[in-house]
C-alpha cells in the first residue's frame, strides 16, 4: 500500500479550484435574461458582454469636451493622490506598509477634467443618478431592486486602483477609453496577504501638522488619528498580481487571475466579493 | 482603552449566522418561478411550497393499495438494515463508531409492502422516471437540465436516516403520509463532528463468515474487505441535533436546525450541501 503525504488542504482547494475552473472570462453575444443573469450570481462568476451598451447615450456621446459643458458648475467629489493611488496599501518610507486614503476634496467639474489632463493622476466619483440609465434591467428584475448607486469613474491611462474587493454586485460599463481588470475569486483569499493597515489620509501640505514625507503635487501622507490603534486599522490585500514577487504568501503563486480589458461599450458583471 | 479579546472566529461566524438568518423556513403560498427559484439557488435556502402539490397523480391515488396492485411483480431495490438506520454512523459494540452500510436486495414489490408493514424498518428507493412528473418546471428552467435522478422513498413510522449532505438540489414532495426534516446550512460543518468512519454493511446472517455480533433480522453487520484502509474509510457527520449531547464538538451546541414537517402535497426546495 502506498502511503500518501497529506497535503495542505488549502493548497489542495485553490489547485482543484483551477483544475475545474477556467481564467477566461466568459463572454456573452448580447446582455442575459434575468433568469440568465440569476445564473451567473448563484455561480459568483463574472461575464462581459462584449458592445451591449454601444448604443447607450453615454458611450455614444461622453467625451471630455461634452462632460464639461453639460457639467460645467456641478461640484464632483475628487480623490487626489500623488501616484494615482487611491485607498492602496503604500510603503511610509521607514518600511512599513500603510494604508493610503486619498484628500478628498470637491471641485468645480471643468476644473478637474483640466486638472485630469494636464496631472494625470487622479480620478472622480460621482452620482450619476440622473444622467444615465437609472437601472439595468436584467439585473433589477433578477435582484429585486434598483441600484444602491450609480457611479462615474474618470481616470486616466496611470490610474490604477490597489487590488480590493467589494461587498455589492456590480455592473460596470465603459462609456470612453479603455480599462483592463485583474479580477480574483474570493476563493483565491490566501494569497492576498490581508494585513491590518494602519490608515493615513493624503493632505495638502498647506495645512499639515506632522507630516511623514513631502510628495510631489504638495501632498502628504498624516497618519490618521484614532481612538483605538487597533480597531481602525485597515484589513487589506497587501498583495498584487502584477507585481507577484512582492509580499507573496506561500500561496500567491497559486492565483491564476482572470484579466480582461474593456472596450467602450462593453459590459463586465463583477460579483460581490471577487 | 478597552481591549476585546479575540474571540474563536468559528464561533463569531457561526453566532453572526444565526444572528442574520432565521432558522424558521421560508413559506410559499403557490410554487416559485423559474426567478424567483433562482434567488433561492443563489442563496442557498430552502423553502417550502405547502399543499403545491396536492394536484398530483401521486398524492391523490397513492396508497399502498394502490401501489401494490400498480407496482405488483416489479422489483424495486430495498435498503434493509435492522434499526432502520442505512447509511448511518453506528456503534460496534466495542466503543467504536463505524458507518453501517444496509443490506440491498431486489424484492418484489407486493412482497416488499407486506415486508414493511410487518416488519416497521425499511426503507425503498425506486426510480419513478415513468412514474411521475418527469420534471419540476420551474427548476427545469432555472437549472437548464432535467433531474439526475427521480426516486421514490418509502419509510415507516420509524424510518429515520442519519444527519447528511448530498451535492444535489433537491426538490422533495411528500406524496402521503408525514415525514420531518431536520436540516443545518453547509456553514455549520464544524458542528456536526465529521469523522473518518470504516465501512461496514449488513448481511444476512446465513451468509456471513465473520459477524460483528447478531441482530434482530438474521442482519448481521460485517466490516468491509478493503484494499486501502485509510482511502476507503467513510467521512461523514456523527453528531445527531435530535441528541445534541451525544458525539457534540465544541460547536455543536452554536448549531440552530431548521425544522420543517411536511404533509402531503407539500413541497420542499432543499439546496445542495444542507
């Protein structure tokens, strides 16, 4: 009789996890029924639609200069970090890891898309409730429910945004410009490196006390203050797949991440937790 | 400062479970759509459909009368085990759990039915593909397939099988008489005390070589011969809710069952893995 080693029981899950399941995304010719849909979040499997909102108004007429005369005046809420880095784990320079939150600060909408192409570096959040399609309807009818939000993303070629996941399911459309995604299911949490991250808030340099470090465009990085040291830290993936060297675990090389790149028009679903 | 002690996490995830859900099932007045059965796919949880299907062939007709003038001269597969407990964590009499495996032998039905209500420990299992409904409409659609497998169950008063998961969605529909589900989500695996247990089945004591013991029945329950020891050993739950003190981890007593009696007609949706 032979004798088996045993192996690590996680290391056994995330290698059968790949076994059964394929990196590529799966690709639909037009948007599903609801009852399809419904499919693809029992499973917690994304898809794209290639081109299922090309002939939505936003893909066929947003481009900078039309943004900025219909929202010229609208305030919109801006994330300014130095390196693109918006709520990122970060190195604070005395080897440590923090968790970067970006000053967030409004701004007349004109003067941000100027801002956006002359320091390209930051990106927008913004409630576009009543611009857009007020839901999608496969997805309402499927969950029972409107969306809890509707969000414009603007950013540009640098913007990056630190591997994260959230607790919605998400329908994202590129409406200009292109976006890759490198996408984990929540299976593959052993190799994120989830650390709890001390949180420190980017701030203009003007009004700063205790500053750790002056960065380019007059940011800098204050450590938050906090009541309890402990319990505002910041649970995060400290890991990134495409720097896969770097604060790996003994897992990470087991994550064989599902990327793909949008194209306007294009509709990715992004379920909850990936 | 207060500082909390970290708590098991098992327990604060088993706790906040409970505290979220409830253990009462879900009640339906008519059967899902092919959405809305969906939803509860997704979500993984039962439900009930009472008196939907009171309608059916079966549970109008079904006696064992009638049973036993249609069904007479076929042979169906019967699971005879002495205490009426087949495929069940069960003591060897020398401080042991081993997994009992029954005794299957085709009988013929008429004979099967006198057997039973004789003799109140049996149970049946018969493929009612030509019998029945072929399929559910509603879980045809939402899963895109027709059922595996279509079975009937018949029991006594004492039928009572052990605690266990199948990776199956079932829909269950009690054609007469009463049966009581006791069922637990997936989460609480570490509840239910799982053991490697080696396999042993019963065998009509005519025909054994080496007994562990008799029973009632001429059954006797005789170890498995096999190759592997260790590969071939059974893992399966050995806790029981309905005696929470007995074979209990430390999590067992975290465990909330769900309850659910149905009486004819009434349909249940009970998902994989419960």
């Amino acid at each position: 009789m032979e004798s088996h080693k045993p192996e690590d029981p996680v290391v056994e899950l995330l290698t059968t996890y790949n076994e059964l399941n394929s990196s590529r995304i799966e690709e639909l010719d037009e948007e599903p029924s609801p009852l399809e849909f419904m499919r693809y979040v029992a499973r917690n499997t994304p898809f794209v639609v290639r081109r299922s909102a090309q002939d939505w108004t936003a893909t066929r007429t947003w481009n900078a200069a039309y943004l900025c005369s219909t929202l010229a005046g609208h305030k919109v809420n801006v994330a300014v970090t130095p390196f693109g880095n918006a709520d990122a784990p970060t190195p604070d320079g005395q080897g440590h890891t923090i968790f970067a939150k970006p000053h967030e600060e409004d701004q007349d909408f004109g003067q941000f898309l100027q801002y956006l192409s002359k320091r390209p570096k930051e990106g927008v959040k913004y409630d576009m409730r009543k611009r857009v399609e007020k839901s999608i309807a496969f997805a309402r009818i499927a969950l029972e429910r409107d969306p809890d939000a509707i969000n414009m993303w603007i950013g540009n070629s640098r913007s990056v945004t630190a591997l994260h996941r959230d607790n919605y399911e998400n329908i994202y459309v590129q409406a200009a410009g292109r976006k890759h995604f490198v996408l984990l299911p929540p299976l593959f949490q052993p190799c994120v490196n989830e650390q709890d991250l001390e949180p420190a808030t980017y701030v203009r340099a003007r009004s700063v006390g205790q500053a750790r470090g002056e960065e380019e465009e007059g940011l800098v990085l204050r450590m938050d203050e906090t009541v309890d040291d402990e319990a505002s830290k910041v649970p995060f993936a400290t890991w990134d797949p495409d720097t896969p060297e770097v604060r790996a675990t003994p897992y990470s090389h087991l994550a064989e991440p599902m990327r793909v790149s949008l194209e306007p028009g294009d509709m990715l679903y992004l379920p909850a937790m990936w």
